[in-house]
C-alpha cells in the first residue's frame, strides 16, 4: 500500500518526478540534501505514521542543529510534497498544518557591508596594474553590486564602453562539475548597469586583447570560499572589518540607498 511506503522514500520519487529537470542544479542539490536530512533523522518513519505530532518531532530534531532560516527551508521541501501526497490520497491529514519552525540560536555572521570610508580604504588596497586578478574582480562587484556568478560570467563583449554599460545575461555555473555558462537566476535579472567613467576605463584597458566571448575571470576551477579567503586577507590588510563578496553586493546597495536613490531603482540594478 502507498501509506506503507516510507516519508524518505516517497520524498526521493517526489522530488526525483517533479524537481529534476524543472529546477535548477543547484536548487536540486538542496533537495537532495533535504533527502539526506530525513533519511538519518526519520529511516523509519512511514507515510502512514504521519501527524501534526510525528512531523513536529522530525522539525524539532532538525532544529537542534540548524539556524530557524534552514529549517524554514526543509520545512517548505517537505512540505511541498506532502501537500501532493495529500492530493494523491496517500495520507488522509496535512500533518505540516500549524507547524511551528524553530532553530538554534544564530552563530556570528560575517559583517554584511561597509561604510564609504571603509569601502575607500578596500579599494585603496587593490592591486589593479597586474593585468587579470581577482583584484579587479573585487573591484567590479564593489561598483555594480553584482552577484558571484554574475561576475564570473562576464566577457569583454558584455561591456559596452561608449554607453558606459555592462549587460548581465548569464551566469557561470562554477558550482557545478560541467562548469559553464547557465541562465541568470531569474528574468529580472537579465538588466544593463551604468557604469563610472573610472570603471569604464579600468575595464577597457584590462580587456584589451582578451577573447571577446570567454569569460575574463574564469581560468580553472573557481571555487567561493578561494576569493572569500583573499577579500579577507585584503580586509585585514585595509584594516576594516571581514566582509563575503556577497557582502560587497549588500555594500553596494546600502550606499546607493543612503544616496538616496530609490528602493526600485536599488533592486533593478541588484536584479531583483
């Protein structure tokens, strides 16, 4: 019978028949993860077993060691499916109904962005006169906000000097073992950003000669915590506080709305 089959198992078909293929990668990798998470906290609990209590229970366990925000995540996986289970006649009940998300406290987090003086004195310790590193790289995120794909997709053919613009209309899927170029992470996100005339010429002579359609920072396998590593000793070296460089994209955004530019125009820019 279906109700024997047990929560793991009927979670894998799920998200095998309805999520792969139809997310991408690397949200199906947090499925899979999802998977792994029931496998070890429930390996016995059956779909017949299911309440409001034993699914409780399973949120709790997974609390213990996960900040509310990931349990909030598992949850809405979770969840997901039973709602078809639901509709397929498999369990009778939604036992996700009034569930309460919990979570351990969260851990120290990284700063999320800098202040212009702060931002000045980073920019200061840039070393942009070496051709291609992952200096300029710092530098392009810091002045466009753009997100860690974003940047890596970028070819010398995205930039368009006379307008001063850069065109995002792709991403470099460096988490994946097929690395390549891959769709942007939504259709907002396909957006031209004006560029500074600093940035402009910074950029038209860094790409001079350079392949018009390969990507500028891509040589090998790019890995974030590699660039998160440098941004850190460059941070250190500036004396400013530890920042991600997604912490340079919330940067960005923090002084362009203490600018007073609008939220709208912020978010269009972010792609959001």
């Amino acid at each position: 019978m279906a109700q024997d089959i047990k929560l793991h198992r009927y979670f894998n078909d799920w998200m095998r028949l309805y999520k792969k293929g139809a997310v991408r990668e690397v949200t199906y990798r947090k499925y899979e993860m999802t998977y792994r998470q029931v496998v070890m906290l429930a390996p016995e609990l059956l779909m017949s077993e299911l309440t409001r209590l034993t699914y409780q229970k399973l949120l709790n366990d997974y609390a213990e060691t996960h900040e509310r925000q990931t349990v909030m995540d598992f949850h809405r996986h979770i969840k997901s499916s039973l709602i078809d289970a639901l509709e397929e006649g498999i369990i009778e009940r939604d036992p996700t109904r009034k569930a309460i998300i919990k979570g351990k406290k969260p851990g120290k987090h990284k700063t999320k962005f800098l202040n212009q003086h702060e931002v000045q004195l980073l920019l200061d310790n840039l070393t942009l006169d070496e051709g291609v590193n992952w200096d300029y790289f710092i530098l392009l995120i810091t002045k466009t906000g753009l997100r860690f794909s974003e940047a890596l997709a970028l070819t010398p053919a995205d930039f368009d000097f006379a307008r001063q613009t850069l065109k995002i209309t792709k991403t470099w899927d460096y988490k994946s073992t097929n690395e390549g170029f891959a769709p942007t992470k939504n259709h907002s996100s396909i957006r031209k950003i004006q560029l500074d005339w600093q940035t402009v010429i910074q950029f038209s002579q860094l790409t001079k000669g350079l392949s018009k359609d390969q990507p500028i920072f891509v040589k090998s396998k790019i890995y974030n915590d590699t660039v998160n590593h440098y941004l850190e000793r460059l941070c250190k070296k500036a004396g400013i506080p530890v920042i991600s460089v997604h912490g340079l994209r919330h940067t960005h955004a923090s002084l362009l709305l203490y600018a007073g530019v609008s939220i709208a125009s912020v978010a269009r820019r972010l792609g959001h």
